[in-house]
C-alpha cells in the first residue's frame, strides 16, 4: 500500500488500532460517525448507562485515538472529514 505509485484506497472499520498511516501514507481521514466502544462493557457503559459525560469523554478519547492515525509528527498534514448523522445531533 505504502509503495504504490497510484492512487490507493484503505477502508478501515473501526479496526486500527496499531496502524499508522504517517506522512503521504494518508492525507484524508473519513471518520462516518462517532466511534463507539467495541467491548460489550464499553459500549453499556457509553450507551446503556447513558452518563452523558462519561461517553463525551469517551467519544472524545476515541475521536483523538482515531486522528492520531495519520498524524505522527509535527510535519504530518492532512483533512479529517467527520460525517455520519449522529456526529450533528
């Protein structure tokens, strides 16, 4: 993927962790709505509980972990474009 000399697509599911996409490795992250917890704990407590502070923290903890993927350093650049009709309620 790294290598190509094309244009290359990569479509990850809310499966990255571990994966870095520095430098021209990635220039545009699409995040389609907000990311929710995975775990079958992490996601009563953000949606069953429904603690309001504690899923912003979450979400908000999610959401930098998510945009760290393509930026690794003080020279990395790039656009994030979060979509998805749960991020504008």
């Amino acid at each position: 993927f790294k290598q190509a000399t094309d244009t290359r697509k990569l479509i990850l599911v809310a499966r990255y962790n571990g994966v870095d996409l520095p430098g021209d490795s990635c220039r545009v992250l699409v995040i389609d709505g907000l990311p929710r917890g995975t775990s079958l704990l992490n996601r009563f407590l953000d949606e069953g509980l429904q603690i309001l502070s504690l899923r912003a923290s979450h979400t908000a903890i999610r959401m930098v972990q998510a945009v760290g993927r393509i930026f690794r350093s003080n020279t990395d650049h790039g656009v994030v474009i979060l979509t998805g009709v749960d991020v504008i309620g």
